[in-house]
C-alpha cells in the first residue's frame, strides 16, 4: 500500500463516530491488489459489457440431466465436431460481448488440462483442452472471456459432511490452473457454495482463502458468487458481482438495485443441452430483448443468456437462427450507466454466526437466537412494548473486530408482515468493566447496514435501537474482523 493512502486508511479508522448520511464507511481508493484497478472501475466496465453467453457444457451434455451420477463414465464424452469458432460467431451475431464456459459443474469433471485429478477431458475419448479452445476462439472475434466454476463437487467429495482441510487446497490448485493457462479472465463465476441446496459454508471452504488467492493471480479478475438465494440484495455478501439465477426463482429489484449485477436464465428450458432442444422453439429474440436485456442492464445488471452446444460440440440451428434475430434488434447503446457508490464486498467470517444470543423483550417465539442463526429468511423481533429494543451477540473468548452488518427482513414474520425499514437511530456497543460502551452510531440506515471501524476487543457486542418503528427485527446481526492489507 503506497504511503498516502495507508495514511488516509488510517485517518478513516480513527474516525468511527456518527455517520448520518453515510451508510458504508469505504475506501474510495481500496484496491484488490498493487497492480489491480480500483474495484469500482472494474464492476463499472463488467457492466459496460451488457450481454454475454453462458455456456454449459460438461460431462451432463451426455447425460440429458443438469445433475449426474458422481461417478459417471466419462467415456461417453467425445463432442466429435466441436467448434468454439461456432459458439464465438453464435455470440457476435447476437450483439455478445463475452463468453462465460463450464470449467467444472457439480459432478466434477474438469475440462481442461488438470493435473489435480484424472477425473477430466484428457483422459476421455476426446482428449483435447475444451477451455483452451473456447478462450482461444472467443478472444480471437474480441470477446472477454469469464470462467463458471462450482465449489460443489459430488465427484471429489466436496459436499456437506465430507469436506476435508485438503479440499481447500485441491480447489486453490484448480484455480491456479484456469487463471494461469488460458490468458486473462475477467470474471469467474462460482456456483455451488453457501446455498441452501449445496450447504457448504464459508468456513469449511474458506471463502476469504480462495478470493484472496483469486486475486494474487488475476487482481482484476471479478468473483460473482451464485449466493442471491441466500444473502440480502442490499449489499455485496460475499460477492464482487450480485448474481441471480432468474429461473431459481431470484429476481432483481429493477426499480430500486444499485449494485452491480448478472442475472442470467438459458435459451432452453434447462442449462445443459437435452436430446429435444433442436425439436423445441427456443426463447423468442423479443422476450430476450425487451424483457431482459434492456430492463436489465437499466438496473446495474448485466445479462447473461445460457446456450448450450449439443454432444457434437454445435449450438443447434433453432438457437443459433434466434440468437442472429437478437443481434438485428438489440445493439449496445455504449457504456451502462455510473454506479453511484462503492460497493466492498464483505468476504470474511461471519464471527457471530451460532454465537449465543441475547436481547430486549422478544415477540413472542421470535426471540434472539434467530438474530444470527445464519438465516436471513427468520429473525429476532422487539416485543412492541419495548420503547429501545437491543440484540446483543457473546463471544467465547475476548474477540476483535472492525466491522458489522445488521438486517431487517424483507419478508412476512410467522403471522406478522415487515412491510418496511424500522430503524431510524442506533449504536453499535461492547461490554468492558461490567457497562456497555458506544463506539458506533448511524442514522435512518437502509434495510442491510455494514458498519466499518477501529479495531475493538470483547467479549460481547450489541446493537442498541434508539429510535425506531415498533416491532423492530433483525434478520441477521453479523461480526467481522477484515484484515486491511
């Protein structure tokens, strides 16, 4: 870190007082690493980019399911006629500007080069290095090129209950292999982590580790993690890219998002080609336009549309023929619009999750311990009767941290509806000589509120509302130690 800003960090961290019209205290020259750009400027081009091809081809390809057997043949694998120049030309017809690939889907099988598993291309009929094809193509017609990567992996045993320390490693060393073999990647997409059906969390695959060791190797390679299901749409959970899989179900907010976004859904019914799709009409170049592309990318979101080659390695001629109809509608209007603020993911452990929990008079059943049950879906309630609510959080041992996050629901409470933000005034406390001390305080927050500051050590931290809407509630109240470079 260059001297100047090391000193405007500083000068920053010592000032931790109200901050009344300011709702994330950040660097505006916070940089991923030396060489990096600034994040900003690199969430601002990756919307520039509008319009990209998701990719999904894999050992599923052959199997005419999304999710395979974990130990399927790879012998089946052997797209005879692959031709990524296809897929690139495919793309460029339709107005594209980047391709995103498959590198590993869930079952595990890696379609590259890998030298951490036999489980890969090299070792089926086809042995040729998929990945190095598709960049080589796509860069060759101007395309970016973004990598899919999923941290599920049912092959190798990376599922809920079987993670080991040395997974954390084999996933580093996969990474290593894509962002150091095939040129510089702009994003890479991971799936398959801290979601409600894959149930790996941070902690067991830790997701500081592999960001930071994403960053050493390409710092101005963006991590957009598929955690929209989970994590609140307020801020970056996680994430330097808010990520909505629109046929899962997660919708972005068109009128109110402010954060840089991809929201992506397939040509077909399903992400991997199916033995019917060249019988069945694909998404209509209209719907693609005027519903997505263009509502999209209004809202800070860039969109991605899913086209997947068939077992010869061919986009099929029914999207291919749409997909030429989507670039005779559709053409870039140039940059997308600023974004308005800085928005630093928080990519650090969660330290109050499952931490006992205390509070002020509860609603009934919605007592404390839903405040950081890492679940945003419930949460702690004020009893009405209480006039300054708290919610506090008990460490084990003496703990220090630098920064919180709080939430209020967004969703129906059991019987009670939580239709708006309730907050208006609150301070951030710890516990030391037996009383509890201020060193935080805001104003009129916004439904997900992250709060940075000086280091301080305790054994207990809570938020104390002093004004507030009756029935205040909390989805998640979150403790973090980031370790400023």
């Amino acid at each position: 870190m260059k001297k100047s800003a090391f000193i405007l960090f500083l000068v920053l961290f010592q000032f931790c007082g109200k901050l009344p019209e300011q709702n994330i205290n950040t660097f505006s020259n916070q940089k991923n690493s030396i060489e990096g750009k600034p994040l900003k400027q690199l969430q601002q081009e990756f919307l520039d980019l509008r319009f990209g091809m998701f990719i999904h081809f894999n050992l599923p390809t052959y199997y005419n399911e999304d999710w395979i057997d974990p130990n399927a043949s790879i012998d089946v694998f052997n797209p005879v006629k692959l031709d990524c120049k296809q897929w690139a030309d495919a793309a460029k017809s339709a107005g594209m500007t980047y391709g995103c690939l498959t590198t590993k889907h869930h079952s595990g099988f890696c379609i590259w080069n890998t030298k951490t598993t036999n489980y890969n291309v090299m070792n089926s009929p086809f042995k040729r290095d998929v990945v190095k094809e598709f960049a080589d193509a796509f860069r060759t017609q101007g395309l970016k090129v973004f990598l899919y990567y999923s941290i599920l992996d049912t092959h190798h045993d990376i599922r809920k209950g079987w993670t080991k320390k040395e997974h954390t490693q084999f996933i580093k060393d996969q990474l290593t292999e894509l962002l150091t073999s095939y040129g510089e990647i702009d994003a890479l997409i991971i799936d398959g982590w801290d979601a409600f059906w894959s149930r790996i969390s941070y902690e067991e695959i830790s997701f500081e580790e592999i960001y930071k060791h994403l960053k050493s190797l390409q710092p101005n390679c963006l991590l957009s993690e598929h955690n929209a299901g989970k994590y609140p749409a307020d801020a970056l959970f996680y994430s330097d890219i808010k990520q909505y899989e629109q046929n899962a179900g997660q919708r972005i907010s068109k009128e109110t998002n402010k954060l840089p976004a991809q929201a992506g859904i397939p040509i077909n019914k399903y992400w991997f080609w199916k033995t019917d799709f060249p019988a069945i009409p694909v998404k209509t170049a209209d719907y693609i336009v005027n519903e997505n592309i263009i509502p999209l990318n209004d809202a800070y979101c860039n969109f991605i549309l899913n086209v997947a080659p068939n077992r010869d390695g061919l986009i099929d001629d029914n999207a291919l023929a749409e997909l030429a109809k989507v670039g005779e509608m559709w053409k870039s209007s140039g940059k997308a619009q600023l974004l308005h603020e800085e928005s630093i993911p928080l990519i650090y452990s969660n330290l109050a999750k499952f931490q006992k929990a205390n509070s002020s008079w509860s609603n009934d059943m919605l007592i404390s311990d839903f405040g950081n049950d890492d679940d945003f879906n419930t949460a702690w309630q004020s009893n009405k009767a209480v006039e300054q609510p708290w919610l506090e959080i008990t460490f084990k041992a003496n703990t220090e941290f630098n920064a919180v996050s709080f939430s209020e629901p967004d969703k129906k409470l059991g019987w009670l509806e939580y239709p708006m933000q309730r907050i208006r005034k609150y301070q951030l406390q710890y516990f030391e000589d037996n009383t509890w001390k201020s060193f935080f305080s805001g104003t009129n927050p916004d439904k997900v509120q992250i709060c940075r500051f000086k280091p301080v050590n305790s054994t207990k931290v809570r938020l104390f509302i002093e004004e507030g809407e009756p029935e205040v509630a909390i989805a998640e109240f979150c403790v973090y130690n980031e370790k400023i470079p």
